[in-house]
C-alpha cells in the first residue's frame, strides 16, 4: 500500500500540497475535500483541480522562458 501511494504521490501534479502550502493548511484536508466533494457534486471539483494544475504548468513554463540566465 505504501509503494502505491509512493507512486501516486510522485506522478500528481501536486496542486493540494502547493494549496497547503500557501494557505498553511493540512494537505491531507485539501485532498479530503476534493475526495468528497468529487463524490457528492458528481466530479466537478475534479475539473476545478485539473485546471489548478495547468496554471501551475503555465507558470512554471513562464518561468522558466523568463529566467535571465538564458542571455543571448
């Protein structure tokens, strides 16, 4: 059991652990919620969640291009 969540954890996008970390709240909590919430409103915090984890790509991707280090 323990490898699986491992490896969940390694490969997820990692939106709950950056929402805890901002908000300094528990990240077990956050994933709780989207667990429930995903069952209870039929999925649709899933589509929240994914879009959270693109702008977290974007960002990162935005970064990187602007980076100084990269001159010319």
């Amino acid at each position: 059991m323990n490898k699986l969540k491992l490896f969940f954890e390694d490969r997820a996008f990692g939106v709950c652990s950056r929402l805890g970390e901002k908000l300094h709240f528990p990240i077990d909590s956050i994933r709780l919620f989207f667990i429930y919430s995903s069952f209870i409103t039929l999925g649709s915090p899933v589509i929240i969640y994914v879009s959270m984890a693109m702008m977290m790509k974007i960002r990162k991707y935005l970064r990187k291009m602007n980076n100084p280090v990269w001159f010319d």
